[in-house]
C-alpha cells in the first residue's frame, strides 16, 4: 500500500509528459508562418561608400576645447604672471587660472550707447536669455554667458530650488556638457575688429591728405582693405606692426598699455588701473540691467544683485593687485626679423605670397615696403595652421597650432586704378601672366566644385527615385503574391485542422482534390426548359443538382480525410519511434514516498 501513491504518481507524471510532448508536437504542426501575408518590405540599401582616404601623412587630431580656445582667442593675464616660457612655446595652453580678460571679436556692425548698447547679432547673445551678454563671463570650455545667467544656472539646483547659497559643486555647461564652476568664470572683452580697422584707415588718409593727396570717396572706402607691416624677430613668437618703439625687449611679458599689443599679441600683461577699469564697466552694465528691469520677475533682479555683489568683490581685490614688474630683459632682440602684411583690424588675415613678391620685385627689399598699404581684395582663401603651412610660410610660425588663417589676393589693375594719387603705384604688369594664372586656376577650381556638387545632386536624386522605383516594385510583387485564390485560402484553413507533414512531399493534386465540374446541359429541343409567368428560364430541379454536388463533395472530402488519416498514422509511428529510442529510464518507488503508511 506505501508503493501505490508513488506508482499513480509516476503514471501520472508520464501522462502529463505524454500530453505535453503531444501538445508541444500538435502546437509545432499547427504553427504556420503568415509573413507572406504582409505587405511591407524594407527599401534596398544603398551601397556602402568607401572612405576617401587622405594624401597627407599627419594623424587624425580629435577636437579639443582647449586648444581651441587657445587658438581662437587672446587673452590678457594677471600682472604677476612669468610668461617666458609661453613666449617660448606658442603651442602650450595658457593657464586658465592666470587669465584675467579673455579677448574676443566681436561679429557686430558697431557700438552705440552709454552702456555698449549693441547691434549684435546671433553670435553675440546669452545662449540663456538670447539678448546681448550683461557682463559677459567665459567658461573654459569657451561659451559665453551673462554674468547673472551663469550664476543663476549655477546656484539653482536640478529641482528647481535654490537661493543666495554658496556655489560647491560643479554643473554641465548648457551647451557642451562640460564641467562649469564659478571660480573658472573669466571676463570678456569684445574687440571690434571693423571699428579698429577703419580708425587707422582714417588716419592713414588724414596723413596722406595733410601731403597733399587727393581725398577717398566713402563709396570706395568700403572696397579697400587696409594693411600693416608686420615684424616679428627670428627669436621671437610676438609680432607688432614696425614702429619706432617695435622690436622691443619682451622680458616676462608685453604689458597691455604698450601700442598695438592689445590687438596682436597673444597675450598681455594686465596692470590694475586696466582691470578695475573693465570691472567697473560690467558694474555699469549690471546696474543699468537692474533699473530697467521693471517688467522682468523678482528672481531675476536678485540674481542681478548677486552678480552685482559679486563684482564688487573683485573691484576690491583689483584695487590691491601689484604692479607689473618693470625690469626690462637685458637681452637685446636679434637683428634679423621677419616681414609681412596683416590686417589693420587684427584679424589673422595675411597677403597672398605671389602678392608678397609684385611687392618685393617693386621695392626691391622687405624693408622698403610702406608700413601702411591699401588694397582692393579680388579673393580670399582660408586655412588652417599646421605643420605644412609652418614649413611654408615660416613667418607664421609664431601663431598656435589650429589657428583660421585667411590669405588675400589682390585685383592689382583695380588697386591701381581705385588709389592713384593717394598711395604709391606698385608695378605689377610684369607678373601678369602669373597673376593671371593663379585667377584661372581659381577659376577653373569653382567649375569643377560646382560640376562636383551638381553630379553629387544628381546622383543623390537619381539613387532617391531609384530606392523609391523599387520599393513599389517590391509592394505590387508583396500584393500579387498575397492575393491567394478561394482554393488556396481553403487549403490554409483546412491546414490548421488536417495538418500535412512537412517531410511527406505531397502533391497539390493529392492533398486537396479538385472537384470535378458539372457535366455540361444538354442542348437542343429535347433539353427546353420550362417558363415562368414572366417568360424567364425556370430554375432546374433543387433535388438533382444538389444531390449530384453533394456526391461529388463527400467524394472529396473522403478522399481528403484518407490522405490526412494516413499522414497522421505516418506522424504518429514516427513519434513512437523517436520516444523509444530517447525515453529515459525513469525511477518508481515502491515504499517511503508521499502515500506510505
């Protein structure tokens, strides 16, 4: 008695596995794949394009925001600063921690108003408040912001919360992502580049004017690009225009009161006067801010007090900075020195070499050429300082490493012809033919970009109406081949009900019979068929036609259930067969299981 439980246990165990093997078999049969019923197919995909791959040896150099900042912009640093060993390596980053202004050109038109009211433009606004930076604050990765936007952003927490706390932890920048903390925000000084140019291009004509040269239309002002005479020594990484007071010793660092340093060099000195000098216009700035903020909400004008409080902070630690040292180097500058023509403005923009020599063929030597020159500009090139432009323009050698270059051409018949009678006439007929060539080459370059982008348009449209062409083809051919006749959707759903082993190949024919057609009516007089009351055939006997239908069906469908039982006789000798073979040996207890006394 203690070894019946555990012997219905086993017996019922093996019915339950025999029912599920039969269930897992039957699901298996009756699965049936339906993705020929979907109309839906992918586009073809386009080729994979080969990568063009690159004539230059030199590696591929990832973006760093340092060394662009670097690049980009000119910075001014505290007074205390020992920048020998940057004037030494001009590829070395400045230390952020040293900048006090960083120097930056600004994209508007002109400044106007008591308080730098600008016309500015997209590149010049608050990425937080989209209007004019307020005190301007750069961060390191080089966004600019409005001092009381920065706060505001870096005082308020995730939440939404937040309040005249201290600043602990750092935040991701709005733009980039990067790390922002309030101890790296730096001032920024805009440089109107346009505004500089024009004032020494007026001056230039004021000069030449005063010796007796005619006067410029303003009309032609606009088409004239104004040029200075560069210096830089050999031994040197600082270039200025040549004057009287230019080279000079460097020792730790050119101060910023020095001419022309604040346009050209990459950095300069700061002295107190200069820095509670720019503190106090950002004081204005925020000032001004606050009394016009009548319509804007109390959280903004506490963050205006807050940056305002901030600022006078650093008025205070401005008025107590020490003084520069002023020792010059007792080094003298070496006597060779490179020459050549850079924008008045300050830009990096450079004369084309084939132009540097009209000039030097005209004057005879570098130096000789005129320390102010006025050009008509026919086009202009830009690129990008690396070591193959250093090889070939070594005086440019004293600009970082992927600093934008711009190099001008000159339209020498239309210079000539614009300002004669204010400048000196440069001979340039017998480089014509040079000249010439470098506008054909030019021009043939811009035909064969625009035939370039042209083909790739075409090639582009040509590959869309192409990938468009086949996926309709390929949707007719997905909708023809689900469009299945009565028959074959008869055979479908006889197929869930009398599945047909797949193994067994059987015919179309065999599997599912058609049914044979009714014999044709006889003809002629002895076949008339009786009329209606409205002259219409009458119908033939119910009882004939429907016991001839249902004789030729149950014919069919006998046939169709011996071919189906047969299968199923097939399928199941088979499984014995299989589960004979792999049945494992199981274990019956016959005492000392669940039931035992």
């Amino acid at each position: 008695m203690g070894g019946y439980a555990p012997q219905s246990d086993a017996k019922l165990s093996d019915a339950e596995g025999s029912l599920g093997t039969g269930a897992r078999q039957s699901n298996k049969k009756r699965g049936q794949s339906l993705n020929h019923l979907l109309a839906f197919t992918l586009p073809p995909r386009a080729p994979p394009v080969a990568p063009r791959r690159s004539r230059r040896t030199e590696g591929f150099k990832p973006f760093n925001r340092e060394r662009y900042v670097n690049a980009q912009y000119r910075f001014v640093l505290k007074p205390t600063f020992d920048g020998r060993r940057s004037l030494s390596d001009t590829d070395m980053p400045i230390p952020w921690q040293e900048i006090v202004q960083v120097l930056v050109p600004s994209s508007v038109d002109g400044m106007k108003g008591e308080h730098h009211a600008w016309e500015s433009t997209q590149a010049t606004t608050c990425p937080i408040c989209l209007s004019p930076p307020t005190a301007p604050r750069m961060t390191r990765c080089g966004h600019v912001f409005c001092y009381a936007c920065i706060l505001h952003y870096l005082i308020v927490s995730e939440n939404g919360s937040g309040g005249r706390g201290a600043m602990r932890h750092a935040k991701r920048c709005p733009i980039c992502w990067d790390d922002v903390l309030a101890k790296d925000l730096k001032a920024v000084h805009w440089i109107d580049a346009r505004h500089t140019g024009e004032s020494h291009m007026a001056a230039f004509l004021a000069a030449r004017q005063a010796e007796g040269a005619r006067t410029m239309n303003d009309s032609d002002k606009a088409s004239v690009l104004t040029l200075r005479l560069m210096e830089r020594p050999h031994d040197a990484v600082v270039a200025l225009p040549r004057s009287a007071h230019w080279p000079a010793p460097i020792g730790r660092g050119l101060l910023c009161t020095q001419p022309d340093a604040s346009t050209y060099a990459r950095f300069v000195l700061a002295t107190p006067s200069f820095v509670v000098a720019s503190l106090q216009a950002d004081l204005a700035c925020v000032q001004a801010a606050m009394s016009a903020s009548h319509d804007t909400d109390e959280l903004s004008r506490e963050f205006l007090r807050v940056a305002q409080e901030e600022l006078l902070a650093q008025l205070d630690v401005a008025r107590a900075m020490p003084m520069p040292p002023t020792s010059p180097s007792s080094q003298a500058p070496s006597p060779g020195s490179y020459l050549y023509y850079q924008a008045a403005s300050g830009q990096p923009m450079f004369l084309h070499p084939i132009d540097i020599k009209v000039l030097h063929a005209h004057f005879g030597a570098y130096t000789s050429f005129p320390d102010t020159l006025l050009v008509v500009a026919q086009h202009a090139e830009e690129g990008t300082v690396d070591e193959a432009l250093r090889k070939k323009c070594k005086y440019l050698a004293h600009l970082p490493m992927s600093s934008d270059v711009t190099f001008v051409e000159v339209d020498w018949p239309r210079t000539t012809s614009l300002l004669s009678g204010i400048q000196d006439e440069v001979t340039w007929t017998p480089w014509g033919d040079m000249l010439k060539k470098r506008w054909q080459q030019r021009k043939d370059k811009a035909q064969r970009e625009e035939k370039a982008r042209k083909r790739a348009e075409k090639e582009a449209k040509a590959s869309t109406s192409a990938s468009t062409q086949a996926t309709r083809t390929t949707e007719d051919n997905v909708l023809d081949d689900t469009h299945m006749s009565f028959r074959e959707a008869a055979m479908i759903g006889a197929e869930m009900y009398f599945p047909i082993h797949p193994g067994i190949g059987v015919d179309e024919a065999e599997a599912f019979p058609r049914i044979p057609a009714p014999p044709p009516a006889p003809s002629g007089p002895a076949a008339a068929q009786p009329k209606t009351v409205w002259g219409t055939p009458a119908a033939a006997s119910v009882h004939a036609s429907t016991s001839q239908d249902v004789h030729h069906m149950d014919e069919a469908w006998n046939a169709l259930e011996a071919q189906t039982q047969s299968t199923d006789e097939a399928d199941r000798a088979q499984q014995r067969t299989s589960s004979r073979a792999k049945r494992k040996p199981k274990l019956i207890l016959t005492g000392g299981g669940r039931g035992a006394l």
